[in-house]
C-alpha cells in the first residue's frame, strides 16, 4: 500500500511469462516498506541531486513500468498488457530456435584458462546445481521433475561408468571431497554421506545440488574478472562413506 493506494509488483516465470503479483498477507509490520521503497529511499539518499523522481515511482508503481517500457521495447503498453489475465508473454528467440548470430546459429565458444588446471587421477569435476522446486537458494519443496528425484536433496548424480570404476553402485551412501593438491595439508572440504545417483550425465562430470554443496566451493577459487565462484568447475573424489551403514550379511 502506497500514497496512491495498493501496488502490485510484476514479475517474470520460467515460461517467459510476465504479470502482477500482490501480496496476500498482512505485513508483519505497520514499519515494514516494500522492495521497492528501499531501494529509492537509498537512492535518494546516496544520490541527493538526482534527476530521477524516485518519490513518484514508491507512491505509484506504474511510474516504474513506464521507466523500463522506455528502455525496453519489449516492454511496450507494459502497464495495459500486465492487466491481462496470465500477463503476456516475451518471446525467447532461443525457445523458438531462433539463433540472433551472424551464422544464424547457436555458437559455443570456449573461455581462455579452462584448462590451466590439470586434472588429477581418477579425479571428477563437480557442478553445483538447483532443482525444478528451487529459487536462487531459496526451496519451495524437495522434489526435482528435471531429473526424477522425490523427497530429498542428499544425492550426487554421477555417470554409471564412473560409478563402476570405482567398485561403487546406484544408491549407494558416498563421501565426496575436493581433490586439488594447492589445498593439502589445509582442512579438507568434504560433502559427507550423500547418496550417489547413476544418470545420463557426460562421463568425469558429477553434480550435486547447491547450497548443499556449497561446503566443497572453496572461497579463494573465482573468477578474476566476474568474482564468480568456480560453483561449475570443481575437482573431487567420490568413495564409500567413512560411517556408511555395513553391509547386511
């Protein structure tokens, strides 16, 4: 509720789909300021002579559609076109296989440096990753319908192959650990008693979900440039849990 009366906030799903969202819950607190409040009044206060009317845009939130439909002609007729229901959809070239590059299509290209790391014996490289009821780090549930899994998180998706080499099977309770020598004698970093998980993933690739697997995404290992973690580049090994359960006789 703002001096214009109540707002609602748009937002954009996976689908492509953009509409308005209002919340349906009493705020917790007569203090409590919306988002978008926050962000002008530290605008406002950081930059004390700037042109942009961020007092208008809290007390009306179309004033902020009309901002971005300026800048993006996607966004044209925003604030009419969010008042249907479902909202409207922005086309994704990609979903319609439709490759905006000079080839006309999709072009891969390859970073300089990925291979300044020689792989270690026996290692695998790790990738962090987030399932279908996931957010950024925020979950909404525990099952993922990308890749078949139900009612938990505890798992290392891992090519059958690589599982074989290393006398290890499907469902089988696993320890997985960063091996990269830089690090030894430091304190090891060890994502204990997951459950391994044989998928179509490329063989020397595994991958576990974040943040669960933040623990082997050291803090010093980024990018230069960007500052990104390397959450999709990690070196480990996977063997049977220190405390796994004995095998029944």
């Amino acid at each position: 509720m703002q001096a214009t009366g109540p707002q609602a906030v748009t937002v954009e799903d996976s689908m492509s789909m953009v509409h308005a969202s209002r919340g349906g819950l009493r705020p917790a607190s007569e203090h409590l300021k919306s988002e978008p409040a926050i962000i002008a009044e530290m605008a406002m206060a950081t930059l004390p002579n700037t042109k942009v009317q961020w007092s208008e845009m809290i007390a009306d939130y179309n004033r902020i559609r009309e901002g971005i439909e300026g800048v993006f002609p996607a966004f044209k007729d925003f604030n009419a076109r969010v008042l249907h229901p479902g909202g409207f959809r922005l086309r994704n070239t990609a979903s319609e296989r439709e490759w905006l590059t000079p080839s006309k299509k999709a072009n891969f290209l390859v970073y300089p440096g990925l291979e300044e790391d020689p792989p270690n014996e026996n290692a695998l490289t790790l990738t962090t990753i987030r399932s279908h009821d996931q957010y950024n780090t925020t979950l909404y549930g525990l099952n993922d319908r990308y890749r078949g899994i139900k009612g938990r998180r505890d798992v290392v998706f891992v090519n059958a192959q690589d599982l074989a080499k290393r006398g290890l099977s499907h469902g089988d309770v696993v320890d997985v650990s960063v091996d990269d020598p830089a690090e030894q004698g430091l304190s090891e970093r060890i994502l204990r008693g997951v459950t391994a998980v044989a998928y179509k993933i490329a063989e020397g690739s595994v991958a576990a979900y974040y943040p669960e697997a933040n623990v082997l995404v050291a803090l010093d290992h980024y990018d230069a440039k960007s500052g990104t973690p390397s959450y999709k580049s990690i070196p480990v090994q996977i063997k049977p849990a220190a405390d796994a359960p004995p095998e029944p006789n």
